[in-house]
C-alpha cells in the first residue's frame, strides 16, 4: 500500500475519505473519538500545502437529503481540533462543493456535506457508482483512504474513486491494518477473545474463524444468551435470537473439538424490565426466571473473565457486557475495560459501541494498546474478508 510519504501533494487537491460518523445527540456530538482519529492525516497534508478536501458519511440518509444527518456539526468539531477553519460545503458534488473546493488556498481544509445523501454512493449498481464517483474523483488531483470503518463498504468513495485518482492510505489506515495483522499472523498466545453486543448474528463470521485461531472466546452481553439457551438453559425474557440456535450448537460443539476454551456468564443481572431503574437481582446464568431478562453479566462472572484475561499476551475485545448506558448494567463492561487495562497483554478494542463505551465510563483511552475506529471494520477483516477499501488501496 502506499502511503502519504508517496504522494507529492504541495498545491494539489487531495480528496480524505474518512469516517467521521459520530453519535449526534441533536445537533451535539456525544463521542467525538472518530473525528479525532482523523486529525492526524488531515493535519499532515495541510501542513505539505494541500488543499485538503474531506469527504464523510454520517448515519444512514439512505440516498436523500436530510438535515438530521448533516455533517455541519462535524465540520465545526473538526475545525476546533486541527485549530483552523474548515470549509463546508452544502452539497456532495454540486455547486457549493465545486466553489468550497475552488476557493480552497494550500493549507486549506473543507468538508463535503454526507455522501450518503447521493444515491451513488451506495448503490449496487456499478455504473451508477461509478457516475457519482467520477463526479468527485473531479473535485480533486489524488485521493487518500483513511476512513477505516468504512472499508468494508463497496461504496464509491470508499472502492471506486481510488481507481480514478492517484491514491495512497492515510495514517489511520495504515495503524488499524497494523494492529490487525498482530491480530491474525503470528499472535501471542494466550490469545484471548471477548465479544459482547446485542446480535449473535452480527457475529457469525468472525466466530466461525476466530474459533480456528483463539486460545479462549469469552462471550458475554446480550448475545450470550442464544448461546445459554443453545445448551438448554432458560433464559427468561433476555434477548434471544431463536433462529441462530443451532449455528451456535455447532460453535460450542466446534469450541469442543478445537480445544477453544468457550467460556460462557455464569451468573447475570436480571431485571424485571428494561429500564436504568430496573429492579433487579443476581441469579445464575442456567436460571435465569421465565419473567427477567438479563442486563449485565453478573460479579462472578466479572472474576471469571478478569482470570481468563489474566495471562492473555493478545486481547481482541468487541462489543458491551450489558446495556451500559444504564449505570446499574454497567459493571459487567466495566469489569472487562479494567482487566484489559491491567494487563500487560497487546490489547485491542474494537468497534463504535466498546470504544464509545470505554470513554463513557470515563477509563483511560491509553489503557488499550489500541482502540479501533472501526466496529464492522474490523470484524470483517478478522473473519478473513477481502476488505473493499483496502482493495482499493492495495496496488
Ligand atoms: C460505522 O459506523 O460502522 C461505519 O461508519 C460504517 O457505517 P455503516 O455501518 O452505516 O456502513
Ligand atoms: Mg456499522
């Protein structure tokens, strides 16, 4: 892959793809890690004399204009942070993007408004991306792919602009691809992997694969519960995904005969509702009553972990232990952060919800030996996936 050190960009028009999507919460931006992570590429090419123009999605618009996922805000924030004034543009690839751009001096920096707002760019049709592409690949003179949760979307500004333009990767890029290649050719063992999260089958791929390399799989939150119930137990009204029960008997069967040390809550926080002021109690996790769902893993489980983490010299980490954006189901994510931090282990967390989770309960970010900006991401790319963006990049 080649990299900024490759491209002369003094006085050029360098279009940045990056993933600035950030939780909004209105017009407010509540986890800013993703703009941050930005900085560094969009700084080193203002500081060369480019004329850096920034392209980004925010939320799924689905193809339509819609103020509710501007990126204005975002424009706004990163100014603050790279400590100049960021041009934004009120269209993708209309007029006002063509003026923002042309009146752009070396050093300059603009933003596009969503990408998502033009139909292009996610459509399955080649040619229609590729029209849309074509329209931005002329806004600029080479293009730079640093927007690495977005690479595994074949989207035009993510798979088919880099085969208009001289490219390169940016720094982020090359960071996040580093970290994963310590995460899946010639790892430390113990490695040791944690996932957590709502959907047992958002997580398919990766556990299929992850269960040929890791040395332990420590599944907590609320897909947990498929694999609790896939061996009999009850599991209440916790969330459950009926029809994945027997993809997850093949993982603990699979686990098995792998020697993979699959290892499961033993005890959980069960409430009588999903709320922050849920009344609730500890129970087993093989018992959990027909009328309570569970919302974190429970103290016991908390130790176990924390011990099956304790000699790991590789932690992947992706996904909560509980709805932790309620203080009382918080303990379970907490618990997990805190052993990863304690650890002398290369550790990594992956994925918007572990990371926004890690800055919400307000624990070091320098704790991690990494946290990556991309959920999907980096998932995919641990499964074994062809990634489209780095595709792109690759000759
Ligand atoms: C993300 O938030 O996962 C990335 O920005 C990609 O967004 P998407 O999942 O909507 O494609
Ligand atoms: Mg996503």
């Amino acid at each position: 892959m080649r990299t900024l050190d490759d491209l002369d960009v003094k006085g050029r028009r360098v279009l940045v793809r990056a993933d600035l999507n950030v939780p909004l919460d209105g017009e407010r931006i509540t986890d800013d890690g993703r703009i941050r992570a930005s900085v560094p590429t969009i700084q080193a090419l203002a500081g060369r004399g480019a004329k850096v123009v920034v392209c980004a999605h925010l939320g799924r618009p689905k193809g339509k204009v819609n103020p509710e996922y501007s990126l204005r805000p975002v424009a706004a924030r990163l100014g603050e942070l790279l400590g100049q004034d960021v041009a934004f543009a009120t269209d993708v690839v209309g007029d006002s993007a063509r003026q923002t751009v042309e009146a752009l001096q070396e050093g300059q920096v603009a933003l596009l408004e969503n990408l998502r707002y033009e139909p292009g760019e996610e459509s399955k049709d080649d040619a229609a991306r590729g029209a849309f592409a074509e329209k931005l690949a002329a806004l600029a003179d080479l293009y730079v792919g640093d927007g690495f949760g977005a690479v595994h979307r074949k989207h035009a500004s993510v798979y088919d602009v880099p085969e208009l333009l001289p490219h390169a990767a940016g720094g982020l890029v090359v960071a996040e691809v580093e970290v994963l290649r310590r995460l899946t050719e010639d790892t430390e063992r113990p490695y040791v992997v944690v996932l957590g999260g709502a959907k047992v089958s958002d997580k398919l791929g990766v556990i299929a694969n992850l269960l040929t390399k890791v040395d332990r799989l420590l599944i907590g939150g609320g897909m947990a519960y498929t694999f609790l119930k896939a061996q009999g137990h009850e599991v209440g009204r916790s969330l459950l995904q009926e029809d994945q029960l027997d993809q997850v008997r093949g993982f603990l069967a699979e686990a098995g005969k792998r020697g993979v040390d699959l290892v499961l809550p033993v005890d959980v926080l069960a409430a009588v509702t999903f709320a922050a002021d849920a009344e609730h109690e500890v129970v087993e996790a093989t018992a959990i009553p027909a009328d309570r769902e569970g919302l974190d893993i429970g103290p016991r489980t908390r130790e176990l972990f924390a011990s099956k983490l304790a000699d790991a010299k590789t932690v992947f980490w992706n996904g909560p232990m509980g709805v932790f954006e309620f203080d009382a189901f918080s303990g379970g994510t907490r618990a997990v952060a805190e052993a990863l931090i304690g650890s002398d282990a290369f550790t990594v967390v992956g994925g918007g919800d572990s990371a926004a989770a890690v800055r919400r309960l307000g624990l070091p970010e320098d704790g991690f030996s990494h946290i990556s900006t991309g959920g999907g991401a980096s998932l995919e790319y641990l499964e074994g996936k062809t990634l489209p963006g780095l595709a792109a990049l690759e000759d």
